[in-house]
C-alpha cells in the first residue's frame, strides 16, 4: 500500500472532523467549550467516551501484550467494571448536586483553597502526561509505517497532527467533541471487527476454532494466582477499580463530558452503559491480540527466550526482527496483510488517538482556566476576556503537548500500556487521596502542609517500588500501587489534620 494513499486517507479524515467541528461550534460561548452548555444526550456520550476511556495505546499496546501476559490485563478491566459503579453512584451525584464546571471545585468548598488548587495541579499533571504518552505511540506508527517513506519527519508529524487537533476544538470544546468522540468510536470499532473477521477468515477458523487455538497456545490464561507477582488477580482486581475511579471519576476530562448531560439519572446511564462497553471491547482487543500472534505464526514467526543484561527476555521473531509487543499489529497490517487491512488499521488507529488528545486538551484548558487562573471568578471578566484567555491557555497546551511527546520518543521501551499504569499511579494517588479524605472524614486538613504531602507520598511510592522485591521478601508491586500512594497520602492528611466538619460552600 502506497504511503502517499494512506497519508490521503488521513487528510480527508480530517476533513471530516474539521467539517463536524465547524458545523457544532456554531454560536459557541465559553459555555460551550467547557460543558456542552449541559444539553449533551447520555448515549451519545456514552457510546463516543468508550474512545476516549480506551485511546490509541489500546489499539495498539493491549494486543501486543498477549504474546507475554496473555489475558492478564482482562483482570484489570474487570476492576475497572467495579471502579465505574462507584463512580455513578458516589461521585457523579456529588458533582450534580454542587453544579460544578470543574469537579476540583469540590475540594476549595470542603478542604480549602490550597487543597483545591494542589487537586487541579495533580490532574493537569496526569493527564498531560497520559495524553501526550498515548498521542506518542500513534505518531510514532504513523511515523515508522506510513511517513517516513515520503520524508516526512517525527517531528513534522506532531507538529501538524496537533496543529489540526487545535483546529477542530479550539471554539467548540466540549459540545464538538461529543460529536467527533462519537465518530471516531464508530470508526475504531469497525476497525476492530474488521481485523478479527479477516484473521479468523484467513487462518479458516470459525469462533469456536479460534478460540480454542488460542488457548492452545495459552494466549488466553487470565487468572495469576501468585499474590508476589505484579499480575496476581486480586491486585489487578483492586487496582483496576480505584484507577478507574481515580482517573475517570477524578478526571475533569472524563467528567466534563458526563456532567455535559442535563441531569443525574441520564448521567449515570451513561457512566453504566459505558462500564459494560468497556468490558465488550477491551476482551474483543485482546481476542485480536491471540489472533495476531497465530497470523503472524503461520508467516513462520516464532517465540525465543534470550538472556538481556542476565534477565530472561521473550521474543517473537519474524523475518529476523522482534515484533513482539507495540510493534505486531501495525508489521502485520502493514507488511503481511492485504492492502485494505492498512486502510482500515490506518482509520482505526487515527480514530482511537482524537479522542484521548482533543478532549484532553479541552479539559486541560478548562481546568486551568477555571482552577487556576479563577476566570470565572474575576469580577467583571467579560465573555470576551474569558475567550482570549482560553484560547491562549489551549495553545499553550498544544505545546506542552508537543514537548511532551519528544521526551516521549527519547525514553519509549516498547510497551506503553504498562508505563502508563505506573504513571497513572504515582500521578492520580494524591487526588484520590484528597476526594477520599473530603467525602469520608470530618476533619479539616492545614492547607499549607498538603502540597507537601501530595509531593511525599508519591517520593517514597517510587522508593519502595524500586526496592518493593528486596524489602517485600520477593513481592512485587503493580496496579495496587495506586492504592498504596493513595493510602500513604490520606494517611499523612489525616496525621496533619485537625476535627472539623464537612461543610460546602462551593457551588462552582
């Protein structure tokens, strides 16, 4: 397949989201931009989020897993099931009662403005970090299979990639991605079928056959039963559902977009839909990531241990290069399919990257403008003045992006989808801690020690899992860590704070 055919396939895509973005951004206010002005419909959100929850890192990362862990990862995703309950129950209910625009608002009302203003900061961390490392992995493909046979350089791609993520949001926000999430949806998961139907199609299996090859070869063992490893299940288990909880009930930009919803009941529709969503096609992606690796074994690819630095190291060779991993899918489709397979990656893989990117760049900027910078506090802060405001905080973190998704490429190991759980844990276990501690206690925390707090926690975390197997008598730490900095935060919080109640007095 032609590389200057695929690169036209991605410009008329763009076309088509620019097309979306100018249409829903007509009459746009700031309002707009940063809640939908709160007449989003809960499936349509519903149905458009299961792109943003899943992004660019599960089309490509969680198939290639399968080669090393498995179904492993389906332990996690159950947790994540359980987390989205908590969520629709717990926190949604909060959030709607208060009409909040941005859901940190919570903590200046219950613990203060420091508290708040430390909540805000901790997310901007962590969702700059999650977005601009799932955008990373999508322009690196776009980049090793599609751009570098034109010339076209990493860094040219970035560039213009969030050159055309700015267009499309930069006046809509909010109520124009509800639309574009849902069209990327619809694209990445045609993709998906279509993948699976071809492989299953080429290697003459039916269901049944296919999954039955699969755990012939123990593609599909999921339970870890020993409590040491990082993939023993009831780790995965709990921490699936506190990162759910923590980056999805947490997340302003997962939250933006449900509370867009008028009211709670259609809200926490959405919110369960999308949890039995999750689920469907997160087992269907790792079903494609078994199939990939028997396609890529009757091209005479091969599994090989060999010792790295005296470590034990699994391999897939094909052609004399080690696939395994981030790599399978796109040299599948690209090297070893037919040319209709590239477009339908190609399509798949561009629709699984907006949703994750242009909504957290909505996001971002709404929280910093809000949290931050207090826009919707200043006394006599026009419209206008609001909308300079945004636009030059969204450009801004276009750039952060891009300078992210650099230091990205210098430190890439292969597997993404593990980097990002590990980043997610150290990142969103002091805001967990923070909600938790306001929600569950009486107390009243002393502002100026909880930036010092939400620092240590998280400092001594990434001591003891550098050490976790030497001090632990051989355990290893995983998914749980988020839970572990979590506890260690509320623990320090409720070690510096003083008997109070739990009034609130934010209202937005």
């Amino acid at each position: 397949m032609s590389s200057a055919i695929l690169l036209s396939i991605i410009l008329v895509y763009f076309s088509v989201l620019l097309g979306i973005a100018f249409y829903t951004s007509r009459h746009s206010n700031n309002e707009s931009f940063f809640i939908g002005n709160r007449n989003s419909k809960w499936w349509l959100v519903a149905f458009g989020m299961i792109g943003t929850s899943l992004s660019g890192m599960t089309f490509i990362s969680v198939p290639g897993t399968v080669g090393k862990a498995g179904f492993d990862y389906f332990q996690v995703v159950i947790g994540y099931w359980l987390g989205y309950f908590a969520v629709a129950f717990i926190l949604l209910p909060l959030y709607y009662k208060l009409k909040l625009t941005s859901i940190y608002t919570y903590l200046e009302g219950r613990l203060g403005m420091t508290s708040y203003k430390t909540g805000a900061l901790f997310f901007i961390l962590s969702r700059t970090l999650g977005a601009t490392l799932r955008l990373y992995l999508v322009i690196k493909v776009l980049e090793k299979f599609v751009l570098n046979d034109i010339g076209i350089p990493f860094e040219v791609t970035a560039v213009v990639i969030l050159g055309l993520i700015l267009l499309y949001t930069f006046r809509g926000g909010v109520k124009t991605i509800v639309w574009t999430d849902t069209l990327q949806t619809t694209f990445m998961l045609l993709a998906l079928v279509v993948c699976v139907g071809y492989i299953i199609h080429s290697l003459h299996y039916d269901l049944g056959s296919a999954w039955l090859a699969m755990k012939e070869k123990g593609y599909t063992r999921l339970i870890q039963t020993d409590p040491r490893s990082p993939g023993f299940f009831l780790k995965q288990l709990l921490g699936g559902a506190f990162i759910t909880i923590a980056m999805t009930g947490l997340d302003q930009e997962m939250m933006q977009k449900n509370i867009s919803v008028s009211n709670l009941k259609d809200s926490r529709k959405n919110m369960l839909t999308l949890s039995f969503l999750q689920v469907l096609v997160v087992f269907i992606f790792l079903s494609l990531g078994g199939l990939l690796y028997l396609y890529a074994a009757s091209k005479g690819g091969v599994f090989q241990h060999i010792m790295v630095n005296g470590k034990d190291q699994l391999q897939f060779i094909l052609d004399g290069k080690n696939i395994i991993g981030d790599d399978i899918f796109p040299i599948l489709a690209f090297h070893y399919m037919p040319p209709f397979i590239s477009i339908i990656f190609i399509i798949g893989l561009i629709s699984a990257l907006f949703p994750s990117a242009d909504g957290a760049l909505t996001a971002l900027t709404s929280s910093f403008c809000i949290d931050i910078l207090g826009i919707r506090r200043q006394q006599g802060m026009t419209e206008e003045a609001q909308k300079r405001t945004r636009l030059i905080v969204h450009n801004a973190f276009a750039l952060i992006f891009l300078v992210c998704v650099f230091v990205f490429r210098s430190v890439d190991n292969g597997s993404l989808i593990q980097v990002l759980l590990v980043v997610a844990g150290y990142t969103y276990g002091p805001l967990l801690a923070l909600f938790t501690f306001g929600i569950f206690t009486a107390r009243r925390v002393k502002n100026e020690l909880v930036p010092i707090v939400c620092i240590a926690a998280p400092v001594v975390c990434y001591i003891l899992k550098q050490h976790d197997t030497a001090w632990l008598n051989g355990y290893s730490i995983g998914t749980e860590l988020l839970i572990i900095n979590a506890g260690l935060t509320f623990l320090l919080l409720y070690l510096t704070s003083k008997k109070g109640n739990t009034a609130i007095t934010a209202t937005d």
